[in-house]
C-alpha cells in the first residue's frame, strides 16, 4: 500500500505534466491528409495518408493523428492566407487547393494544450497541382493497382485517390461546376496528370478546362451522362465516375425583387435618437437622402437609400454616434456638369461609428472624419460595387477625362486620431473597370490608432482600382494605403488585392505602420485583356511627406504583381521598399500570373469567409 508522501507526489507529478505538455512535439507523420468525400475522420478512424511531400489537388481535409494532449489545433497556410481553428479531435482542416496556385505551399500547425498555451509548432510542404495544361492524364481506365512499380523498396510508389464533386443534376446548355480532389504521395516526382471525359451520354460534353481538377461541363442534350476524372502521377493512375442527369430548365430561378422598385419617401432630417427603417430618396445632389441633426445614438438598419447626393450625411457641428446596418445604398448620376455621386455615409465630428452588413452601389463610399472620443469605429462585413469618383457630364453620362474626377474611396479616414478599437475588416469590393474610378479603396489620410490598439485592416476583399481609361490614363490609386501625410499606428494584414493599378498595398509615410499576411495579385491586364496602363507595384514602402517616419514594416506577405511592356511582355514588380524599417518572410508568388490566377483568389475568398463562419453583405 503506497503512503499517503507517495500518492502527494505522484499527483503533484501529474499536474506538473500537464501543464506543461508533452516532452514529444507532432511530427510530420502526424499530419494526415485524404481527399474531400471520403468518409469523415472521427475518434475512432484515422484514415489518411500523410501530408508532407504530397501531391494535392481539388479539395482535401487534413487531420492529425490522435494526441491525447492536444486542445485544439491552429492551421494557417502560406503565413495566413487561410486560416482556421480546429477544436475537436481529429482536428480536422477542409482546404480547397484550388484557391491556391500550382506548385509547393506550407501548411503551418500549432496545437495549443489544455491551458492554452502553443505547443510544437509545426511546418508541412505539399505540392498542388490543379491545372496541367494540355498534357495527358491516364487513360481513365485502370484503378491504379496494378500499373507498374516505381520508387525503391523503402518507399514504393503508390497510385492517387480520387475523389469527385459536382451535382446530380444539370440543366442543358448551362455550365455546371465539377471537382476532382486528389491525393498523391508525391512520387515519383510530385507532379498530377488530371482529364476529364465522356464516358457515355447521348451527346459529347464541352469541358472548360479538361486537364484541371476544377472545370465545368457544358451537356448539350437531355439525358444521362457519366463523366469521369482520371488521374496520374507519371507511374500509376485512379479514376472516378460522376453520374449526371441533365434536364431543360425548371422556369426562371427566383431572382431578388430589385430594391428600387417600389415607392420611396423624401429625404428625412433625423433630430432625435432611436431606431430608424425606411425607404429614403432624393433627387437633390445638395440634399442627402437622411440627414442626422442629432448627437444622441441613431441606428439605421434593412433600409434602401438612393439619391445622387450623400446617401447619409451627418451634421458637423454635432458629435454623432451612428450604427448603419444591413441597408442598401444606391448612387446616381448627379446630372451636374462635373460633380460625381455623393457618399453612402458621410460623417464629420463622431464619437461612435458602427457599419455592418451593408451593400453599397454606385457611389463615392465612406467618409470619416475628426474622431472626438467617447467610442470607436468599425466598418465590417459590406458589400460594395463601383465606387465612382467619375465627373458627370450633365447629361446622363460620365466624363472620361484624365483629371475629370474626384478622389473616392470605399473608406476614407481623415484626421481619425488616437482611436482605439478601430476595424475595417470583411469587406468586399469589387470595382469594373470604366464603370468606377477610385483613388485608393482604404485611405488612412493623418488617422491614427494608438501603439496598444493600432487600426486594423484586415481581411478584405479588394478586387479593381482603376483611372476612368485604365489603357492610358495615369493614376496614383490602389488597394490599402497606410500612413498617408503622416498617420500612425495601423496595420493592414490578411487582406486579398486583385487586379489593380498604381499599387496593391503601400505604407506612404508615418510611423509604426504594418503590412502582414496580405496576398497581392494582379496580371496586369482587364477582363478583356487590356493592358493597365498605369500598373506598377504590388507593394510599396516609401515616405512621401516631411512627418516623422519610421518603423515601417512588412512581414510574410505573398505577391504576384506584373505590368505588362507595350508589346504584351509581362515583367514582375512586386515590391519597391527603400524605406522599410524591417522586411522579413515575403514571398513572390510563383508561376505566370494570369486572369485564372486572379479567379482563384476570389474563390479562395469565399471559402475563406464561409469557413471563418462570416456573413458578407446583407443578412
């Protein structure tokens, strides 16, 4: 029988190992990966292979081999292009690789124990191969098992798993979406062949991409179809069938009733505090559509705002605190010889501003201005299209002048200083080109955070900024820009840039600026292949004005930036940083940067929302 002293000490022993964890960190053979479709991992089920040297394509889930110490599992790729937490065992991760480029990528791992702390972290290197191009792909015929040979004795090669996804149902003439996820241990030489084809249908099927694990099929007949996927590694190869049942179309699909329809009432002038729902219009570019004449709280919320002046505007001499939420904005054309569309939300002399949820058309954006105290500001999870800075010609039209506009932005802080708690976060901005003109889409214009609570930028979607005619007109515009007549204090991480001119993301003066974990990308070319005149860097880091600078830094960020010389010749500049106080972790991204690259990055977008569980526009 053990006394009393020994059962003391073999307690204490025991509390000591569990808070400090385990002496054994995971190691790469912990890391388990399969394609998406296979049946779940549980408690009980690990069934995987692993992840490190792999060859991946399609979508997968990644998992961890049990470890009874773990708490919950961190997993960022590529320095936090994607993240997520994972919070039960098996810990398992769903990456859609085709948000990815082709070629190697890192997945970071970091368990936490059970009282939170970081254990072990740990680095992972697998391959994509989404999209091979014209070459072979098997003939779609074996199951991979009885192929050939290949690797040595200690580490035979073995034959990829394949999985498929795409709908049992199409409707004729209509491209449907198709995924081939697929596992390979990277043998022989981590490379994937996929195809796609016909194995039997009353009519052949038009396949966009026929060598990529993400295509879309095209069924020019009624009937039923059976596709098939095929994939190789060089050595061995797998294939899988999807069955498909195509039919006419079932009538029109139900379509949102278009908000302008309806009746709307005259501008409104707010004078006290509440909660306000309506329907505002104004046919006076000097009349907002809602008025705010109070300093007491006003929210405005599932409301419909047109007019071709501001949208909402506040009064300056009154310290506002305003919340605008899961409201629709609409911008006109002014019909004034060279004025542009007015604001959402304007706001001047704040204490509290609070913009959620919201879709935003046609118009000239946010506007903040001199923060008085007594709150903060947060403009999250909006929706916008076209910020149009463009002069009207008074006549229905736009004037396309190189200097004929406005500076507009989708937020524009100007003298926002000292706040804490300020968020520009898990917005989505798309601009088409000469149908918008923006200067920069974020502006931090002499505003300021503080050193323990800097303003944060953080995972937007940014995708066009461009000149009234990107094929020839100069610009100084584009993405995120920090630090602008000296602003201080603000970081801009984990945002995503697409397809801009002048520069993606920029620190242009001020001190103790920050630019991590953004993913700027842009092939120097519109939708219709023309060259962007004024394209020129991904990320600049350079002070423009005479203010105190320094501490200026710019830290795992991922860049694939081209211009385009006048004869179609690509050539990469991805950043220019005379004045960066610390440049570490950067990465240029690999491979040709195209308009398929620049797509991906907006499917990488909406995964990376709907698995971080947010809700983008109106709920």
């Amino acid at each position: 029988m053990r006394s009393l002293a020994a059962i003391a000490l073999l307690i204490s022993a025991f509390i000591t190992a569990c808070s400090q964890g385990p002496d054994v960190d995971l190691q790469t053979e912990n890391i388990l990966v399969r394609p998406a479709g296979i049946a779940s991992a549980d408690s009980t089920e690990y069934v995987g292979d692993e992840l490190d040297g792999a060859s991946v394509a399609g979508v997968i889930e990644v998992f961890v081999r049990p470890a009874g110490w773990i708490r919950e599992v961190h997993y960022s790729v590529d320095n936090g292009f994607v993240t997520f937490v994972a919070t039960e065992a098996p810990f398992a991760f769903v990456l859609d690789t085709t948000g990815l480029s082709d070629g190697s990528h890192k997945l970071t791992l970091t368990p936490r124990l059970a009282n939170g702390r970081p254990k072990g972290g740990l680095d992972v290197s697998f391959n994509v191969a989404n999209d091979t191009g014209d070459g072979g792909g098997g003939d779609g015929e074996g199951d991979g098992g009885d192929q050939g040979g290949g690797g040595d004795e200690e580490q035979p090669n073995r034959a990829p798993t394949i999985t498929l996804e795409g709908p049992a149902e199409a409707v004729i003439d209509v491209p449907t979406i198709l995924k081939a996820n697929v596992y390979d241990d990277g043998l022989p030489n981590k490379t994937l062949s996929v195809r796609w084809s016909l194995v039997s249908g009353p009519k052949d099927v038009e396949f966009s991409s026929p060598n990529a694990a993400i295509t879309s099929a095209t069924f020019q007949a009624l009937g039923s179809y059976v596709l098939r996927a095929s994939v190789t590694d060089g050595e061995l190869s797998a294939a899988a069938d999807l069955e498909v049942s195509v039919q006419e179309p079932d009538g029109e699909p139900d379509q949102r009733d278009d908000p302008l329809d309806g009746d709307f009432d005259p501008p409104i002038k707010i004078t006290k505090g509440g909660v306000y729902t309506g329907r505002w219009a104004s046919d006076d570019p000097d009349v907002p559509a809602v008025l705010i004449d109070t300093a007491e709280p006003v929210t405005i919320e599932n409301s419909v705002l047109t007019g071709p002046g501001h949208l909402i505007s506040t009064d300056f001499h009154k310290t506002t605190r305003l919340v605008v939420r899961n409201s629709q904005g609409f911008g006109q054309n002014p019909d004034v010889y060279g004025e542009n569309p007015g604001r959402f939300i304007h706001v001047e002399s704040f204490a509290d501003l609070v913009v959620e949820n919201n879709y935003l058309e046609g118009t000239s954006g946010i506007y903040v201005h001199r923060w008085l105290g007594g709150g903060s500001v947060k403009i999250r999870f909006n929706r916008a299209r076209n910020i149009v800075g463009l002069w009207s010609d008074g006549n229905g039209s736009w004037l396309d002048g190189g200097n004929q506009f406005t500076y507009a932005q989708f937020v524009q802080f100007n003298d926002v200083r000292g706040v804490s708690g300020a968020e520009i976060s898990w917005n989505e901005v798309v601009n088409v080109a000469r149908e918008s003109r923006t200067e920069d889409v974020i502006s931090m214009y002499k505003s300021g955070g503080t050193t323990s609570s800097p303003i944060r930028i953080h995972d937007n979607f940014i995708r066009g900024s461009y000149p009234a005619k990107p094929e020839s007109h100069s610009f100084s515009g584009g993405g995120i820009l920090l630090g602008d007549h000296g602003g201080d204090n603000q970081v801009a991480y984990q945002n995503q840039i697409v397809n801009v001119a002048n520069y993606g993301v920029a620190i242009a003066g001020g001190v103790n600026n920050r630019l991590e974990s953004n993913r700027i990308v842009s092939s120097g070319a519109l939708e219709d292949g023309t060259r962007i005149h004024a394209a020129n860097v991904g990320i600049y880091i350079w002070n423009q004005t005479d203010h105190p600078f320094g501490s200026s830094a710019g830290t795992e960020n991922v860049v694939g930036y081209v211009q385009l010389k006048t004869d179609g010749t690509p050539v990469r500049n991805d950043w220019w940083i005379p004045d960066a106080s610390t440049w570490t972790g950067n990465t240029k991204l690999a491979g040709p940067i195209t308009a398929a690259t620049e797509h991906a990055e907006f499917e990488a977008w909406q995964t990376k929302y709907t698995q971080a569980g947010v809700s983008i526009g109106l709920n």
